[in-house]
C-alpha cells in the first residue's frame, strides 16, 4: 500500500481522527513499514505506540520519538537497524520476538531498549544466546581490568603494597615483561626436572645400598631433588606473601596441589631425623616412602603453564552431563553382562566366574576394550555374550565423547577470540587516550606521578567513546570505558 494514501491528520489538528484505525507509516534504515494503531495500542508502552497519539502534542512531542518527520509524506524516520527492527515488530503480531542469526545479541538488546520493548518477549532459546553473550563481554571486562590495574601504579598506597604487587605480576604474569617469562620458564623446568628426578630415582642399577642394606636414592639426585623442592617452596611462599587475597589464594585448587607436591618432602625429612625416636625405624621408612609417592601431584602443577591443560579441565568440568552418561551406560552393561556371563558359564567345569561381582572385572576390560585375558569365556553362549558386550561398550563409549571434544574445542576457540578481543579494547583505549591528548580533551590522560615513559596508555581516565555499546571496566571511582567491537 502506498503511504500516500495513508489516513494522516496534520501536525495541528486535533487529533480527533480514531486511533484505533490510523495508519503509521515508519521508515527505518531505508525500510517503510506501515502499522495500525489497533495493532500498536496492544503495547502502549512501546515507542511506536506512543507515535499514534505524539501527531497532537507538535513536532516538539514528534521530534522526542523520532529522528525525522516528513509532514508531506507524513512518514516518520528512524536512524535504526532495520534488520534488528524487523525482529522486534513481530511482538506486536506474535506476541513474541526471535533474534535473526547473524545479529550481534547485546546490539539486539539496545534496539529492544530503544523501541522500549521488555526483554520478557525474546524467546528463551534467543535470551540463552543474549546470556552468553554477556558473559563473554564481562570476562573481555574482567581481563581488561585486570591488565589495567598491573598496569596502574596508585601512588597513594605505601611501598610494601607496591612492591607485593610487583611480585604478585612477577610470577603470575608471565606475559607481563620478559624476566617475567623467563621465571615462567624456570618454573616449567623445575616441575620437569623433578618429576624426571622422581622417575630416575627408582631405577634399581641408579640407587645405593644405606649401612642396614636397604636401597635408596642416588645422593646426586637426592640433591637435585632438594634443589627443585627449594624453588616450589620459595615460589609457593613469594605467591602467597604477595597475594591480594590470601584466603582465596590458599583454598585454590592449583595452590593445594603445589601444597601436595611440597609438604611430602618436609614430613619425610622431618620422620627420617626425629622419627626414628619415637617409633621403630621399618615404620618410619614405610611412612617415608608412603609420603614420597605423594611427589606424583607436582606434574599437576604443569597445568598452570599450559593452557591446553586448563582448557581440558575446563572442559571436562563442563561436560560432567556427559561423562554421567557415560558411566551410567557403562555400570548398566557391566551389571547385564557380568551376569549372564556368569549364568552362562556355570555350565563348563573349569569355569573362571566364580560369583557375579567377580564377573564385574570382566565385563569391565571387556566393554572398555582393554582384555586382559587372565577371565575369559570357555562356553560357545558365554563367547557370544562377550561379543555383545564388547559391541555394546564400543557404543557407549563412543556416544558421549563427540559432546565432549566439542566442549573442548568451544572453549579453546572462545578463549583465544577473548583474548583477542581483550588487546583489542586495549588498543582501542590507548587510541582513544591519544586522541584525547592531542585535541586537548578535558579529561587527563597522564598521572603526574609517572615519568611518562609508559606513554597515555597509563592513564588514570580514559575518554569514553561515543557508541551505544559500552560496558563499565571498573567501578565508579575509576572511569575506565570500552566500546564492545567483540561483537560488531
């Protein structure tokens, strides 16, 4: 339908033409829509709602709602996105909203803001997407601070403070200068040369034979071992010292394993020299070597220099869905199998399945494929049960592993597109810093405390940018703002 035939009244009338059948005609982005008012006054709340009643109150009260107004083709102009706005009109016609693929979720949300219309009609399959969304943006935020508060000195707090924050980046922010990453690099060394030490150690042709004539370790690498649990003490002691939250800090999953590769050397040490004082000698070696298996938990302290490590955990732990189905699909078969294997076999005289629990054991190699051989079938159905299960355990175990490597390799890819994103709103501060600097913005990029060799990427303020899109990277009392390019 043409919009010149649409029923308008004039600016100045009175407004008395019905409402109900008015015709609105709205162009957004270069694309007219035309919309009745009966439709419209099902939301009055919404903005193009408030457009059938805005013609009576002067282009004062038209101007409030739209960009421009054309009297002649009596047509109302919005500065928009006509993709996202196509999306939104479906409230008034469905009763709900779905978001288009490809339309960025948080510009989505501004546009609904906009149109003032409530996110409670966004479909939950499109809120879930706008959630995740938000998450990314807030961990870009949280990364973005952090980088910002190592890179901001407070010149208010006292020295002792300065300086834990300065150890604090010195080991645990490799990236953060280049003796940084060397240290990481030690460290890394350290946790390799141990573990290697712990491995060597129990080569036979490698160990001594003490006064009683019992084995033990080579000296030499009893050294080297003592020199490996002197780095992780004193790395462990430095963290700790500098950490902003020392609670947090030793509650941590990663610190308690660096506790568990640490404290089995002092206990060791201290029953080998005070022990034997106190209880027979057979059982404070027993003890000793008890404790010394405990080295083990230092190669979990790899994982806080490798981030293939972390994204495996991180990934398991949300694939704990998964990994449920697949134990319960297994404990079923084993239950099954184990006990028709053991109904089966009863029959041949030299049978191996004593009991249905024992039977448990094999129903276990034989559904993960691993065979041992030491229980095995003897009856021509017992054959037949094994191949069954054998089938049967390939399936299940093959079933949950697809979500699984699909959860890992999500999270891989989102956290190097977070990353990248984070140095990319660092980019896009620093320029904004420099652009202030050099038009003479009002606000100040440098603090008068530093030499300035850091250059305006240092700056206590950071000139907000014009855009619709904006997060807060700090609290109030520090006026750090970043646009979100992350999902442009």
């Amino acid at each position: 339908k043409m919009a010149g035939d649409s029923r308008f009244p004039d600016v100045d009338t009175d407004g008395s033409e019905n409402s109900e059948e008015m015709e609105i005609v709205v162009n957004v982005g270069g694309v007219r829509q035309v919309f009745y008012g009966d439709n419209l006054n099902q939301y009055p709340e919404t903005r193009l709602a408030e457009l059938v009643n805005c013609l009576s109150g002067g282009y004062d009260s038209i101007f409030s709602l739209c960009d421009d107004y054309d009297p002649g083709k009596r047509e109302f102009y919005f500065d928009r996105d006509p993709d996202a706005f196509k999306c939104i009109i479906d409230v008034y016609y469905f009763g709900e909203i779905h978001m288009k693929k490809g339309i960025c979720p948080i510009c989505f949300k501004n546009e609904m803001e906009f149109w003032k219309v409530d996110l409670k009609f966004l479909d939950d399959c499109c809120k879930a997407h706008l959630s995740e969304k938000k998450e990314e943006l807030e961990e870009i935020a949280r990364r973005v601070q952090l980088i910002l508060d190592d890179l901001g000195i407070d010149a208010s707090e006292s020295r002792w403070k300065r300086c834990q924050k300065c150890i604090w980046k010195f080991l645990e922010k490799p990236e953060s200068s280049y003796p940084a990453r060397v240290i990481a690099v030690l460290s890394f060394l350290f946790i390799l040369i141990s573990s290697v030490v712990m491995c060597v150690g129990t080569i036979p042709d490698l160990q001594v034979v003490d006064a009683d004539g019992n084995r033990m370790e080579h000296p030499t690498l009893e050294s080297i071992e003592t020199a490996c649990i002197g780095w992780f003490t004193m790395e462990y002691v430095l963290r700790l010292i500098s950490s902003p939250n020392k609670l947090h800090f030793a509650l941590s999953f990663m610190n308690i394993v660096d506790v568990l590769a640490i404290l089995p050397f002092y206990v060791s040490l201290t029953l080998t020299h005070l022990g034997a004082k106190l209880m027979e000698l057979s059982n404070v070696q027993q003890a000793v070597q008890a404790l010394r298996i405990m080295r083990i938990a230092r190669i979990f302290k790899l994982a806080r220099h490798s981030s293939g490590l972390q994204t495996l955990t991180y990934a398991l732990k949300r694939s704990f869905k998964e990994l449920g189905l697949l134990l319960m699909y297994l404990a079923v078969g084993i239950f099954v199998f184990s006990a028709l294997g053991y109904t089966m076999e009863q029959s041949h005289p030299e049978t191996l399945f004593k009991s249905i629990p024992q039977s448990f054991w094999w129903a276990i190699i034989t559904m993960t494929t691993v065979g041992y051989g030491d229980i095995y079938p003897k009856t021509t159905l017992g054959k037949l049960n094994a191949a069954i299960s054998f089938l049967c355990g390939v399936i299940a175990i093959a079933l949950p592993i697809h979500p699984i490597i699909n959860n890992f390799v999500r999270y891989y890819n989102k956290q190097r597109v977070l990353e990248t994103a984070a140095k990319h709103e660092l980019e896009l501060m620093e320029l904004n810093s420099a652009e202030g600097k050099a038009t003479g913005s009002r606000s100040e990029l440098e603090d008068p405390s530093r030499d300035g060799k850091e250059g305006p990427f240092y700056s206590s303020r950071i000139k907000v940018s014009h855009s619709d899109t904006f997060i807060h990277l700090l609290s109030e009392e520090k006026h750090y703002r970043t646009r979100l390019q992350s999902c442009k």
